[in-house]
C-alpha cells in the first residue's frame, strides 16, 4: 500500500496511526459516512497489519503468508501516507504537523499512535531488535534460520511468544530475564513454574535473575553481557521489554494524559473534535474502571466505536455510543494456549481451578472478593462467562473457594 502522489491539505477525517485501531476506526468510519475523506498517518513503511500474526501465525503455521495479514481494504478509500509521523497537533485550528514538515487539517481527529516499545540501554544494530513491526518481522526472518542463535530479552508477554516461536522454527534460544520464572509476573507460582520447566525441557536455555545489560555488535554476531557478568552471543537479538503509551504529542498539544491518552466512556479527549483508541488510550472500561489495554482485540473494538462516533460527530447521523465491550487476550506457548479477561496480575488473590494433571484450568484473580481478571488455561470459548463473573462479584463478592466450578474446565 503506497499513498498517492497528490495529497490533499484536509480532510474530514485524521487518524494518526497506521494499526490495527487505525484499519478498524477507518472501516467503521466509511460505513457510518460514505462520502468523507479519511487519511491515515503511519511512521512505519509498512500499513496497517494484524500485529498478532507477527508473534503467532506466521511462525507457526506452515501455511501463512505475510500478505494475508494487511488490513484497510482498499473498498474503505482512505489516503495512507506512510513513513511519517505526527509530530504537533493545533486542536484551535484543527490542524497537525507531519515530520515531513506538511501540514494536514482535520474535522475529526483520532489519535491511535500506540505504544513504543521499551528501549534498553544497547547500541543501535540492524541485528538488535525491538520486536513490533512488520519490517521487525522481515529481519527476524533473515536472520533467524533453523540453527541461527537467538537471544531474547525478557520473560513476559511478547518475550515468551517469540522464543516459544523461534525454538519451533529450529533457532537455538536463549531467554533472559530478570525473574526466575516465564511470565511469573501474571501466573501464579506453580504454572509458571510449570510453564518455565517446559520451555528447558524443549531447548531453550534460560538466564535467570538479571537483566541485559549491554552488547556489543562485531560482524555478523551480538554478545550480550548481564548484570551477573555473563555474556552470550548469537546472531540475532530480540528485546520483548515492555511498551510504553506513545502519548507525547497529546501532551505537547495540552490534551489530558496519565499513563496514556485520558479519553470518556465515548473514547473523546479533553479537545473537541479528538478521540483516541488503542494501546494508547486510558479509558473507563465497563466492568474495571479506568485502565489501558494493550491487546488487538481491545484495538480492533475500540477503534471500531471511535470510528462510529467520529462519523456521528462530523455528519449528524446516528449517535455517539459508549465504548461498553471488555477486551480479551490470548497466547500460545508451545503446547499451552489460553485465553484471558481483565487484570491479570500476580500481585492480586489468585485461586486456582485445575484437572488433576493440570492439562485445562482456570485462575481467577481477585481483590477483596471481586474478581477483576480471568486466566483459561487450554479451556476455549469461556471469556464471555469470565466477564458475567466479573460483573456478578462487583454486586456479589465471592471468596476463593466460592469460585472453583464458576467455570466448566472444558
């Protein structure tokens, strides 16, 4: 997807962010209002993709395609213009700057600029990455071939998929991180252990208790030292520490931000005219209060009723809608699959529901008897009575014990 020649100086809508909330605010835009102009604004080369893919799909099935994952058909009409970024916002004049030094204007805006991911203090290498985009992916690809040694930084969410990923691709893993088991920081101690136990039992070599903290690029490999004084090099380096909300220009434009870009219950900003969805909006869920998800499907949803809302603001028709839908998320990490609602959070009550062999579970988090997230561990289609739990103990607290059976281990 390349955008045209010839740009026009305004349009009737902006989206600044080329993702997934982006592809989903611009679809449900064009079927509120069929004859608004719509632009799209992406700092990667690349349009919208179906970020999952990157992680999950494309590694693990043998059969799917980069190209089956782009998003924004061309049905919806929007202008893409790529390789730039939104670097000032007027929301007097309804107008932003571009890093291309252009200038846009805007009836609605929708900031959906998403996360950036966190940055370790290692020097710049077209062999270290911050593994997120599409161009992330290509690289990878180059440089992990079965038997390339890879190392990955951090033991949560994105760092477990990929080395789970590359180790099924026939790379030599090492995963290190700064706790002694995968994803502790959301399981509760023995499933991560368990968890942890496989990933050494099928290859893949474990540092635990320190943190990266430098390396060195010489040639065609990194070595990588830690804070306990060893050193590990490979071909490849993969960073999965975290994101951080990229907020900067709201905040440069005085929109409200805290941990995010503070939005209402309708996904507006403190301006008129401004909305925000996606990994970078702070919003009031419906059933845990304010919170920022940084999960597709809370992506795909909500860019989808902000787009709705923006074309009811602009043309008059319809009405503007409450973001009501809770998020869900889910993993694959060698045999284990499991999806996921709410807070999942090492540090709340945890109680655990499992069969004998620990095969299918549930755990469910809590905080003073109200439970606020989730876990379904290899139990599939749950989520929806998971969030009915949710809204029942808000009304009706329910002890630990009180909850084993909620949810049908099946």
């Amino acid at each position: 997807m390349n955008a045209s020649a010839e740009q026009q100086d305004r349009f009737d809508y902006v989206i600044a962010g080329a993702g997934v909330a982006a592809a989903s605010a611009a679809t449900a835009i064009r079927e509120a209002d069929p004859d608004g102009t719509i632009a799209l604004i992406g700092r990667e080369d690349d349009g919208p993709f179906y970020r999952p893919d990157l992680s999950k799909t494309l590694w693990l099935d043998p059969d799917a395609k980069l190209d089956s994952g782009w998003l924004l058909e061309d049905e919806v009409g929007a202008e893409l213009l790529t390789g730039t970024s939104v670097t000032a916002v007027d929301t007097e004049a309804h107008t932003l700057t571009l890093s291309d030094t252009r200038t846009l204007g805007y009836g609605q805006l929708l900031l959906a600029t998403g996360a950036e991911p966190r940055s370790l203090d290692l020097p710049e290498s077209p062999r270290i990455l911050t593994y997120r985009t599409v161009a992330d992916y290509r690289r990878l690809r180059e440089l992990a071939a079965p038997g390339a040694r890879i190392v990955v930084v951090g033991g949560g969410y994105i760092g477990a998929e990929v080395s789970a990923a590359l180790n099924q691709n026939g790379a030599s893993v090492t995963l290190i991180m700064p706790g002694t088991a995968i994803q502790e920081s959301m399981f509760p101690e023995a499933l991560a252990r368990m968890v942890t136990d496989a990933y050494r039992e099928r290859g893949v070599e474990l540092v635990t208790g320190t943190r990266a903290t430098g390396a060195e690029a010489t040639g065609e490999t990194v070595t990588v030292t830690t804070g306990r004084g060893g050193a590990h090099t490979a071909e490849a380096v993969v960073v999965g520490a975290g994101v951080i909300p990229n907020d900067q220009v709201a905040r440069l434009a005085g929109i409200t931000v805290d941990d995010g870009i503070v939005v209402d219950a309708h996904l507006a900003t403190s301006a008129p005219d401004v909305w925000a969805a996606g990994d970078v909006a702070r919003y009031p869920d419906a059933l845990l209060g304010v919170r920022r998800v940084e999960h597709v499907d809370n992506a795909e949803h909500q860019g989808a009723t902000a787009g709705r809302n923006m074309a009811a603001a602009r043309t008059g028709r319809g009405t503007v809608e409450a973001y009501a839908y809770t998020p869900i998320f889910w993993s694959d990490l060698f045999d284990y699959g499991y999806e996921a609602v709410g807070e999942l959070s090492a540090r709340l009550d945890t109680t655990e529901d499992f069969t004998d062999d620990h095969s299918a579970g549930i755990v469910y988090y809590s905080q003073e008897d109200h439970v606020r997230g989730a876990l379904l561990w290899n139990v599939w289609d749950s989520t929806d009575r998971a969030k009915a739990l949710i809204a029942q103990t808000a009304a009706e607290p329910k002890s630990g014990e009180e909850l084993r059976g909620s949810i049908a281990l099946e």
